[in-house]
C-alpha cells in the first residue's frame, strides 16, 4: 500500500468513508423500519419489501454482514490516511490527520447517516435491502464463525441464546398505534378501534342500563294502559314482571306479541305465557364484557340482567 499513488489513495479513502456512512446509515434504518408496514407491502407483493422482511427475520445474518464492511472500512481508512499523513512530511501529520478523520467520521459519516435514515427509515430500509442481500450471501461463511465466537462470548458471562422476542404487540402497543395513525384512521373508527380494546377492562357493571331507566312491563298493571305500552314501546324484547322487578316472569318478544293483538287474542294470560316461553337471562355480577358477549353469542341472546343483591341494575 506503501507504493500505492497518493491519488488512488484518495479516492480508496473517499470509498470507504461512503461505505462508513452507508453502514452507519442503514443499520439505523433497518432497526427504525416499521416491520407492519413492510409486512403488508410484502404481501401486496412488492418485491423489495420481500427482500426486506426476509433480511429483517434474521438479524443476525444482516447485522453481522453490517458489522463486517464497517470494521474493515474503519480499519482502512485509518491506515490509508496515517499513509497520505506521512507523505506529507510535517512533524504533526499523523495527528492532525487522526483529528481530522475523527471530526469527518463522526459528522459525516456518523451522525448525519443516522440522522437522515432516522428520519426516513422505509425508502432507506428498502433501497439498502438488495445491498444487503448480496454483502449475506457473499459474507455467511465468515458471519456463521463470527455468529458462534458472539455466541460463546455470551455464553461466557451467562447469556444463553434464545428464541427471538415475539414481535406481536400487546393492547396497551396496539392503542399506542392506533393513537398516533393520526389522518391515517378517521377519528370515528379510530375511537372504534379504541373502544373494541378497552372490552376487557370494561364488566358488564360498567354498561348495563341502570335499575330505573329499564323499559319493561308489569303484568299486574291496569290492562288498557298496559296496551298503550305494549303499541307505544320502540324495543323487540321487554322483560315482563309481577309487581315487583326483582320479580321477573319472563322476556317478552314484541314479534309474537304483535301477531296476539293482531288477531285480537292478546290477554293477560296469553301475555304471561308469551313471556314465559323464553326465561330470563342473568348474568354474574363482575363479568368481563368480552366474556359476556362471546355468552351471548353462544347462547343465543341479546339481552340480559344482572342479579345482585339488591338488583340495582338490568340490561340489554
């Protein structure tokens, strides 16, 4: 290298300070990338977010591609610069060319690099992955040695190698996501979204219609202004009771009860025995509403009461 011309020498070093920055640069961005948002382009079969996802399920494989090309251009570029230092003759060339090198790696080949790919992680990320591709390919017998000595490293001071992390995100990752997709989600269906996440910290307790506002009917009720009711009333199914609400006969479904004043064979006694053909539906006190809609879906209901001690709530 000694007899290498100062020219060649020049570009050499200009060479390997670009594939500092592009170390530097692109291993911020493939850790910064949104791995969903790769995922879902990949399966709209775009072919450099295929590459990507593969290149991102192993980051062994790509990391220490990437840790290979920044070590050895670090390691020439450091050499070729003490060599063009020392042609110059000055007593303080090594130095200052150290300096000057240390300044120019951290500003431009360092912090700008990151700061950009930062920034824009995904075109980064993805423009890089072809790159890479071929730096694993070409570099697997030397990253499966060097893979193993990390290994043994760690096995060394008791850090046994594991499965990788699962990527999923929990609910409390997933509201953060939703919160901050910003004009990417309607503000209507993002607070849908919210509110399906929030369904198993809400119980029943929380939703159920309190004790007063429960729309129902009294069979012991004066019979014309039980009618009225029973034509007025906006709901299908009503839960019937006997003087008291702790006292329930049965759910009323307004279908059949239709069809009863239709052909003018409504009584009270029919109106009690339409009621009783579907018993009413009690739910623990303290039940999850993720639980208890699943129940109602396998039970086949759409409205339910809570018994509690006192009965304060009921609903539907």
């Amino acid at each position: 290298m000694n007899d290498t011309p100062t020219p060649i020498l020049l570009v050499s070093l200009l060479a390997l300070l670009i594939i500092i920055a592009f170390s530097s640069g692109t291993e911020v961005a493939m850790l910064s990338v949104n791995r969903y948002r790769i995922r879902s382009r990949a399966q709209k079969g775009q072919r450099s977010a295929k590459m990507l996802e593969r290149l991102l399920q192993k980051p062994d494989d790509w990391l220490g591609a990437n840790l290979v090309i920044l070590a050895a251009a670090s390691v020439f570029a450091s050499a070729i610069a003490t060599i063009l230092a020392q042609r110059t003759g000055h007593p303080y060339a090594i130095p200052i060319a150290g300096g000057a090198l240390t300044v120019i790696m951290i500003v431009f080949c360092e912090l700008a690099p990151k700061i950009y790919a930062a920034t824009h992680p995904e075109p980064v990320a993805l423009n890089s992955s072809h790159v890479y591709r071929v730096l694993v390919t070409t570099a697997r017998p030397l990253l499966w040695i060097t893979n193993r000595m990390a290994y043994a490293l760690l096995h060394v001071f008791g850090v046994a190698a594991s499965s990788r992390a699962d990527q999923a995100l929990s609910s409390e990752e997933l509201r953060t996501v939703v919160a901050e997709a910003g004009p990417m989600i309607p503000a209507r269906h993002r607070q849908m979204l919210l509110s399906i996440l929030d369904l198993g910290s809400i119980t029943v307790n929380d939703i159920m219609i309190p004790r007063q506002e429960i729309a129902s009917i009294d069979v012991d009720e004066n019979w014309e202004d039980l009618l009225d009711k029973l034509r007025q009333t906006p709901h299908t199914r009503l839960p019937v009771y006997d003087t008291e609400l702790d006292n329930i006969v049965g759910i009323l479904h307004m279908k059949r009860v239709a069809q009863e004043l239709a052909r003018g064979t409504l009584t009270r006694e029919r109106l009690i025995e339409i009621a009783r053909n579907r018993e009413p539906y009690f739910v623990p006190e303290g039940t999850s509403l993720n639980v208890q809609l699943s129940n109602f879906q396998r039970n086949r209901r759409r409205l339910a009461c809570r018994r509690s001690q006192d009965l304060s709530r009921g609903g539907r």
